[in-house]
C-alpha cells in the first residue's frame, strides 16, 4: 500500500504527540513564571498599600510583555531565522556571520553571540533554584509549619535532580509533556474562576492601564519592570529548541493553549488581590482551593522539575557548541540515547550548575530574593538575540533598512528597559548573572585567542605537505606495514606527530591517512558530504571530515564509513598518532598573563583528543611536544 502523499504547497498534518513533547520541553520554564511573576511585580507596591490601578496596570505589562516579547517579537519573528532548521543564540550567530568578510563585525557578532551563551548559562544556574523554591514555598500556605522544610527539601530536589541527569532522559521524557499539559489546564482553570467572579480585572488587557502605571507611579513603575519580565523568562527556549520540533508545534502550542493559560491564571492572581490584599503575599497558592493545595504545591514542584530539566539539557547542548565552534576546551560528552543523537550528558558542567545552584538557594533562601538576579540574564539574552537578529534579517534575508529598524529597533528599546530596570537591582542581587557572564565571557575568549596563537605558531614552525610530498620519494624513508593515521588542523602542513614519528622511529606507513576534522557553522552535516578524500601521492591519502555545531565527532566510524569511496579502511591494522602538547608562557607572552593562565588551566584539564573523537585508546600513539605561547 502506498504512502500518502502531501500536495504540493501543502504542510504535514500537526502531529498531537509534537504538541504534547513541546509542552515538557519548550515551555516549562515560561509555563512556571506564574508562581513568582506577578508576586515579585506586586511586592514594589506594597509599601504604600495595593490599590486596583496598581494591580490592574501590573497586569497590563505582563500581558503586553507575553503578546510583545514572547509573540510577535520570538514566535512571530525571531523563529524565522533558523540556521538549517536549529535555532538559539549560537545558531543566530554563525548566521549573522556567514558571508560577513569584515574581520572586525565577525569578532564583534561573536562576542555578542557568546554574551548571550554565557548569560544563558547564568539562567541554568538561577532557573532550577528560583523555580523549585518558589513551587516548595506553597508548603507555607498549607501549613506555616511547614516553612523550615522549605529549603532543606529545595536542597534535596534540586540534588536529585542533577544526580539523575547521568541516566539521560529519554524515558522521563516522555512524562513531562502529559505533566506539563495537566499543569497548564490546572492554572488555566484556577485563573478562570477568579475571573468570573471578577470580571472587571479584564479591563488590564487595555495597555493604558500599563501606560498610566508608568506615567503616575514613574521610577517606582521603572523598578517593577524588572519583575515584570519574570512573565517571559524562557522565551528564549522557544527559539533555541526549534530544532527538535520545528516551527509548527512550538506556535501552536503557544497560541492555543500556553498563552491562555498563563493570561487567565495571571488575571485571576490579579482578581484575586483585588477581592483580597493580604493574598498578595502567594496569589499562586491563595488561588487554589484549601483541599487542592497540597496536590498542587507537588504539581508545581514537578512542573519547576520539567523546567529546570529542559535549561540543564539546554546548557549540555550549548556547551557542545560552543567546544564545536571553539570557544569552550574539549569536555567529556556521554549521550544518553541510542536513538537521539541530541540527548547527551556533560558530566563537567552538570557538577559546577549543581555546585551554583545550591550556593544560590543557600545563600538567598527565598524565591523573592532569587527573582532580582533573575531578570538580568533574561534580558541580557534578550538584547543579545535582538542584535544578531537585526543583522540576519538586513543581510540575510534582505530586509530594507526602515523594515529592520521599525521592527527590531523597538523591541530593542524593549529589552533595553527591561535591562535597565534590571540594573537596578545589581545590589540585591542582580550581580550573579554578571559577575558569571563576564566570567565565562572571559574563559571563553581567552581560549578563543590561545587556540589562535598555538595555530600561527604551528604554522610559521610546520613543514608545508607539498614540499614534504616533493621530497618523500629521495628520502628512502622505511615504509612499513599497516595504516597510520596523523591528525592534523590544517591540511596544508605536515602533522607535528608524522615529523617527531620520523625523527624518533625513522619510518612511514605503508598507507598514510592525514585526517582534518572541519566544524561548520551549521547545525548538521549530511551523510553524504561528511567526509571527503584526495589521494596525495602512493599509499597517502587527505582526508577532511566535516562536523556541524549540534554534533559530536566519532572519527573511526566516519574513517570506517569512506570504504564507500574506495579507500581500503582496517580499523585493526590502523594507529592513529596524535600530538600531545605541553604548553608553557613564553618569555614574552602574546596574551595577559591572567589570560595566559587561563588558558594553561584549562588546556592542561581538556578532554584528551583520543576520548573526544571517540578513538580506540590501544590504537593511539601520543608523541610529545613543547610549545611556547
């Protein structure tokens, strides 16, 4: 029986079980924002006592923020800038910089673009500690009791749930969505029925209440715009994980059930306190039927849960892209799946967000004094995205300049207040996604720049390959048996190990492999253009293989794969000789010695190439050098 087939012109049928998967893995972290959102937006007013324009105009800025922010400017936008169907900040990146020919542009979009990839991964340390708190502080509410249970059980959630990322998660997974969707009609209907008891709160849906808010209250108004923008954290997950759903699942979702659901559940919070101030102190919980609370305090545990998992899987993919596109030293990378090639496990980085988190939630306690060091990674990343995305859409796409300007410029100044209002709150705690940006910020371009002078200082020092080809045949050089496979970065140039292999051994190999291993720019490489190979004289062969930024080499299953191509590949008769480099500060360093330092520390606890490229530990031969920097 034939397959059907879809008419020309037409898209697939939006599959149910895609909506379902990007309920768990999309949206768990914007789908958490109401626990803390309207709370830490509401504490600003407390002071003078909560009246209904304040209220009412709070509502007002978080639904224009989800309709603006959230929308039009990722789901409407942002989402059409895709890099071979991958998105996310890295993506956007390598995309804002195909065809650049300007040096100068290149360095600076990226740096924007790992900006962005480090306030990111200040947003996996805050997310987990400031969601599984703010879900566990509903205990409060069932019973004041209960409050010195609060952060021992945070500490113990958020241990186990960084334990258990070893085991993959392919078979939680399939829990979450189903979780999440119970989640979302749960706070969809909670909202509704404090709005029908108060439908009067839907006046906020006009942005003039948000407008007079601003305009009376001025500085106070400018200040709880930080709060605000708690309503759209996660935003970014939206544009990040298009790859893994695509662009139909993720609008639909949004659209016809997240959107609702948060709009309904933040009016019925507003309802709520309009009926009730003293609720301001957990509207969340307050909302929720007495006999319900428990239930509910679990639900939203499990739900912040989901979200802090999908920001953990998050940072173990960006890490890989950022080690593929060389910004990050070689890490252990474990996947976790036989069948999805995107589920892995970076054992490094899972131990350091684990030790972050829980310095977080020991060091602040409380969600509300999380929320201040939350909003400057959000809109951080925000404004990060927003200028990328201004130069993919002009060069790209082809956007005439006052298109770019009237769309991208405004949203712009958007996340620009949004960041500013953040600013303010760097002394309660607004300096951790700072101070761990500039951090990484630093790591990552001081590997950049270190990883740039060990090439120019190979090159000036390395024999060129056609001048080592010439000479060969004069030289009598002893060929013996067997394959020997030489690693090389740059194929022009003789491998450091085949010259220290002949100095020390004085002999070659009967066939001879010198393998360049090339990362793009783009998500994916295709199986038919991973690997290419020229033979270079008898018996020696170049070999380039090919690596997108979402994938993990595996070296002696490509070389195994270019039998297809006619070259004679033993993978038992073949060694692969590797350069071991031991680095050391030059007498007149070319770096700042603290980013000198910086970059011995972290060559000297890199990943070795062997278990990075996924080599046969007893068919390595590791021939030392000492190099100068």
């Amino acid at each position: 029986m034939n397959a059907p087939v879809t008419p020309a012109g037409t898209q697939p049928a939006l599959r149910i079980g895609a909506v379902v998967g990007v309920l768990g893995i999309v949206y768990g972290d914007i789908g958490t924002s109401p626990l803390y959102a309207f709370k830490a937006s509401m504490e600003h007013f407390k002071p003078t006592g909560v009246t209904s324009w304040e209220v009412l105009g709070v509502l007002s800025l978080i639904f224009w923020s989800l309709i603006l922010v959230v929308t039009v400017k990722y789901v409407m936008l942002v989402m059409r800038a895709d890099n071979r169907g991958e998105g996310g900040i890295l993506a956007l990146m390598a995309l804002a910089q195909r065809g650049v020919a300007n040096e100068r542009l290149r360095v600076i979009l990226a740096l924007v673009g790992i900006s962005g990839a480090c306030l990111f991964f200040g947003d996996g340390i805050i997310t987990p500690a400031v969601s599984v708190l703010s879900a566990l502080e509903g205990l409060e509410i069932v019973s004041p009791h209960l409050q010195e249970f609060v952060l021992p059980l945070a500490a113990v959630v958020i241990v186990l749930l960084f334990v258990i990322q070893s085991r993959g998660t392919g078979s939680i997974g399939n829990l979450f969505g189903p979780v999440m969707a119970v989640w979302f009609i749960a706070i969809g209907v909670l909202g509704l029925l404090a709005i029908i008891q108060r439908p009067y709160v839907l006046w906020a849906l006009s942005p003039t209440y948000g407008i007079a808010l601003m305009l009376q209250y001025k500085f106070v108004a400018f200040v709880a715009l930080g709060s605000v923008v708690l309503s759209v954290t996660g935003a970014e997950a939206l544009y990040a994980d298009m790859g893994h759903f695509g662009v139909r699942p993720i609008r639909f979702a949004w659209m016809w059930l997240v959107l609702p659901a948060l709009v309904l559940n933040y009016f019925g919070q507003g309802a709520l306190v309009l009926a009730d101030p003293a609720a301001i102190e957990n509207p969340f919980f307050v909302l929720c039927p007495e006999i319900l609370r428990l239930p509910m305090v679990l639900l939203a545990t499990a739900a912040t849960v989901i979200a802090s998992q999908a920001v953990i899987s998050g940072a173990y993919s960006m890490t890989r892209q950022c080690m593929q596109l060389g910004f990050l030293p070689r890490m252990t990378v474990r996947h976790t799946s036989a069948a999805e090639e995107g589920q892995i496990f970076v054992p490094q980085i899972n131990s350091a967000l684990l030790v972050g988190v829980l310095i977080l939630v020991l060091a602040f306690r409380t969600s509300d004094a999380l929320a201040a060091a939350y909003g400057i990674a959000v809109t951080g990343t925000f404004i990060c995205t927003c200028v990328l995305a201004i130069v993919v859409f002009r060069r790209q796409f082809h956007w005439s300049r006052t298109a770019t300007v009237l769309a991208f410029g405004a949203f712009l100044i958007v996340d620009g207040i949004f960041f500013a209002a953040n600013i303010m709150k760097v002394p309660e705690g607004g300096y951790v996604p700072l101070v761990l940006g500039f951090a990484l910020i630093a790591i990552m371009t001081s590997w950049h720049r270190g990883r740039e002078l060990l090439l120019t200082k190979w090159r000036a020092e390395s024999l060129r390959l056609d001048t080592f080809l010439a000479r060969l045949p004069q030289s009598r050089t002893v060929r013996v048996p067997g394959m020997g496979i030489f690693m090389t970065g740059n194929p022009e140039f003789v491998p450091t190990a085949l010259l220290h292999n002949l100095k020390h051994n004085k002999v070659l190999h009967e066939r001879v492999l010198f393998v360049t291993v090339h990362n793009e720019d783009f998500p994916e490489v295709p199986t038919a253009e991973r690997s290419t190979v020229k033979e270079l004289a008898p018996g020696i062969h170049q070999v380039v293989i090919r690596y997108g930024f979402m994938e993990s080499p595996n070296l002696p299953r490509d070389l195994a794969a270019l039998q297809t191509q006619g070259l004679d590949f033993n993978p038992m008769q073949a060694s692969y000789f590797l350069g071991r480099e031991t680095l050391v500060a030059d007498t007149v360093p070319k770096m700042p010695l603290w980013r000198l330092w910086l970059f011995l520390v972290m060559a000297r606890n890199a990943v070795s190439a062997t278990e990075f490229f996924r080599i046969p530990s007893d068919r390595v031969v590791e021939l030392g050098v000492r190099v100068a920097i």
